[in-house]
C-alpha cells in the first residue's frame, strides 16, 4: 500500500469514529444545558484531556516546534509560563469556578462574568462578550483550518483551499449532532493521539541525534549564540522583559471561555482532583516534548526552512515508518479540530444563551445554535482561505484578547474581591482594545506590552474600583 493510500485509510477510519461519536452524542442532548456543557455530568479523564485538547490546538505541535527550531532554547520560556498558566487555571480557578457554577447554575461564562448589576449593565457585559468571543474565534477557528490544509498538503496533492474546506466539513457535522458531549468525546480523543505523537517522534528524534550527549553537542555546532541563550539576542532590562514577557502567555489560559466552560461542567469535586493531575502531566509532556523536537530539528534538518511550521511532518517523514507517519498526521488534525469544535460550541453560546437569555419552558434553541455553528464555521473557513497568515501569530492574539478581557474578572471575583458592575465593561473593553493595538504593532515573539499590559490593565481597573467592605455593607 502507497505511503498516500495508507494515510488516507487511517484518516478515513478516524473521522468515521468522530462521526459516530457525534451520532451517539445527539442521543444525550436535549436541551441547552446539555449541548454547552453536557448537563454538568462530565468526568475527570473527559474533562481533564479534552481540555488540554482543547487548548493545545494547531500551534502547540506545529508552532510550537517550529519556535524552538528556529529561535532556540529561549522557546523554554513559553513552556514555562504555560504550565504556570495552566497549573494555575486547573489548582486555583477550577474547584472554584466548578462550586459558582454548580450552586448558581450558570451555562456560560459569560453568566459568571455578569452576576450583578442593572439590568442594563448586565445586558451591555453580556453582548460586548459576545462579540469578543464571536471576533477573536473567527480567527482562532481559522488557523485551525490553516493548520489542516498545511497538514493535507504535506501529504496528499491537494489544494490548501480543498483542504481546509474538508476538514471544516467534517468539524461542522460532529459538532452539530452532539454538542458538548460530542464535542469533550472526541476531543478526549484527540488529546490521547497527541500524547502519543509527542512522545513517539520526540524520543525518535532523540535517538537520531545521539541520545542527551549527542543533543546537546549536535545544538551546539548548529546554533547561533543567540540560539543558545536563554534570552535570544537580549540583554540586561531587555532579557528580563523578554522572559516576563513570553511567560505571560500562561495569562491568557485564565480567560479562555472554551476552557473554562470544562470546569463548569465537572460534576463534582472529587472529580476537579483528580482532573488536575491528569490535565497538568499532559500538558507538561506535550508542550515540553515540542520544544525538545523542534531543537532536535535544528540539527537533524539543514535550514532555512521555507515555513518552519512544516518541521513536524518533514521530521515525521525521515523517521518514522508509513504506518505511524499516517497516525501523526492524525494527531495533528487532532489538534486542529479539538480545538475548533469547542470554539464553535462556545461561539453558539454567546447567541443562543449569552444575547437571548434562557429560553422559555418546553422552549428548544438548539436549532439557533446549530444555525450560529454552520455560519461560524464557514466564516471562518473563508478567512483562513482568503486571509492567510501563519498559524502561531494569529492565536496568540485571540489567546492573549480573550485572556485580557475575560480572565481579571475571573480571577478577582472567585478571590472574593467585590467587583463594581459598572466597571467590569470598561475593563474588558480596555483589555480586548490594548491587546488588538499591540498585536498591530511590529513587534517579536514575547513582547511584554502585547503578552502582559492587556491582562495588567485590565485588573488593575477592577482592583481600583472594587467595592470596600463598608461601601458593600453600606448597600
């Protein structure tokens, strides 16, 4: 069997799985509850794995390793400040969020971000929250769709454009029929077959080189010197902003609404302790395993590459047999679509629940939802063929808007502070605007006003306005 036709049976073979999954899924959805976050039943492996999914996305097997292949071993820092990130997220806000969730009984995050105030304050933190979701995961959604047709490309002669229509083809269908279920299922999934691609082409990799002794002194004879400094080419005040900054990036896991919605949906404590553990050793093998392939890909591959983010499948290529190549090019449509589906779902919820508030008795608006699906979907696969841009760029921005917007929130009213309604919207508009306008600006990977000032000046509005004790008694 040709290396082309052994791929397509695996991928043939996976998406049927996913399909069936969304089938038996549509069983178990009935209402709104169910299809955004899975009537709060969801288990501790679902929860933690789908969500590490979910979070990983495209970038953290393409862009990822093509960073450390290309700037080095300063790369280190962003896995840092995203397990820091993401311990912080799972150990502090979980259990929390899961409790508020649990005895308020909210659906969306949004819900939490607008527990008091007028009704007309509620209302504007509602649509502007929507608006940000539906605006930062248009593009979010996209690069998940670059990302497969980069993945097609590389295997099969095909055009990007069909590529990225038929992996948001078959996204569309899975996350139609069942929501969140279908959705945490075959993320789950997705997650179990990136564990193993960043585990088996790593070590493959390092055995290539020579083993540890034979990594470090290969790295050395390719590197530059700012290659080999944990700082890149800074130095002095430049170094510490640097390192600050591209650690800031774990800021933006606090703020994720596709994220966050997993806690609300644990369905009890015991099931947040054990998620935590599950969810933390994922990350820190995936994200950690990357770094270490694209390092090995500065010595194995001779360079310039023509796109860096094409490293995972050239490496994948030269070291591994047909059979287990074609397994890792699903791993990395994985990543994609665990990504996607849950940005979709969550895109659905800031109309169908956020802006339209819950439906009447007997009422279903899972016909709205699917609706806001479908045109999200094909929005974004028209901005991904039609506005190309490379995959790491692109959701670092739409991380870092909704971690500045959403996350200050979040993390100061689950520490008990008495926020003031009236400023949470001007807050999150601070954020959401500072994080476009350092975005537009030329600027290089782990700029600390892109990465950390949105998220800093955003909580520092909160802070400076919360309500004292005195005044809240006084209420």
């Amino acid at each position: 069997m040709s290396k082309e036709m052994t791929i397509l049976v695996t991928l043939v073979v996976y998406k049927v799985v996913l399909i069936l999954i969304g089938f038996w899924a549509q069983r178990r959805t009935h209402d709104n509850t169910d299809f955004f976050i899975g009537g709060r039943t969801l288990g501790p492996f679902v929860a933690s794995i789908s969500y590490a999914a979910s979070s990983a996305s495209a970038w953290s097997i393409l862009s990822l390793s093509a960073a450390a292949y290309a700037f080095g071993i300063s790369t280190v820092w962003m896995f840092v400040g995203l397990i820091l990130g993401h311990g912080f997220s799972w150990f502090w806000v979980a259990p929390r969020l899961q409790k508020a969730a649990a005895e308020k009984i909210l659906v969306t995050v949004t819900d939490f971000l607008a527990l008091e105030g007028s009704t007309t304050t509620k209302r504007n933190i509602r649509y502007f929250a929507a608006a940000v979701v539906t605006f930062c995961f248009v593009f979010y959604v996209a690069t998940q769709f670059m990302g497969a047709g980069k993945a097609f490309a590389s295997s099969f002669d095909m055009s990007v454009s069909s590529s990225i229509i038929l992996g948001g083809t078959i996204v569309l269908i899975y996350t139609l029929l069942g929501g969140f279920w279908a959705v945490s299922l075959t993320d789950t999934l997705q997650g179990l077959l990136m564990l193993i691609a960043a585990i088996l082409l790593p070590v493959m990799a390092l055995i290539e080189v020579g083993g540890i002794e034979g990594f470090w002194q290969g790295l050395k004879a390719v590197s530059s010197a700012e290659q080999l400094s944990l700082s890149g080419p800074n130095s002095g005040l430049m170094a510490v902003g640097f390192i600050v900054g591209t650690m800031s990036m774990g800021l933006g896991a606090l703020g994720q609404p596709h994220l966050l919605t997993r806690f609300m949906s644990l369905k009890d404590e015991k099931s947040v302790k054990l998620a935590q553990k599950l969810a933390l050793f994922w990350f820190v093998v995936v994200l950690g395993n990357m770094v270490v392939l694209g390092l090995c890909g500065k010595i194995l591959v001779s360079g310039p590459l023509e796109d860096n983010e094409q490293l995972f499948f050239i490496l994948t290529d030269s070291l591994l047999p047909t059979i287990l190549g074609s397994i890792l090019l699903a791993a990395v449509l994985s990543a994609i679509m665990s990504t996607a589906d849950s940005q979709l779902l969550v895109s659905a919820s800031a109309i169908a629940h956020d802006i339209m508030g819950e439906p009447n008795e007997g009422e279903s608006r899972l016909w709205v939802s699917r609706l806001v699906i479908s045109i999200l979907c094909v929005v974004s696969v028209m901005v991904a063929i039609y506005l190309p841009s490379d995959i790491f760029s692109r959701v670092m921005f739409a991380w870092g808007a909704l971690g500045a917007a959403f996350g200050p929130v979040v993390v100061l009213r689950l520490a008990g502070v008495h926020l003031n309604p009236n400023f949470i919207l001007p807050a999150m508009m601070i954020g959401v605007f500072m994080a476009i306008y350092f975005y537009l600006q030329p600027n290089a990977i782990g700029d600390i006003e892109e990465r950390l000032l949105p998220f800093a000046s955003a909580f520092a509005v909160l802070l400076l306005s919360r309500i004292r004790p005195k005044a809240a008694l006084q209420e």
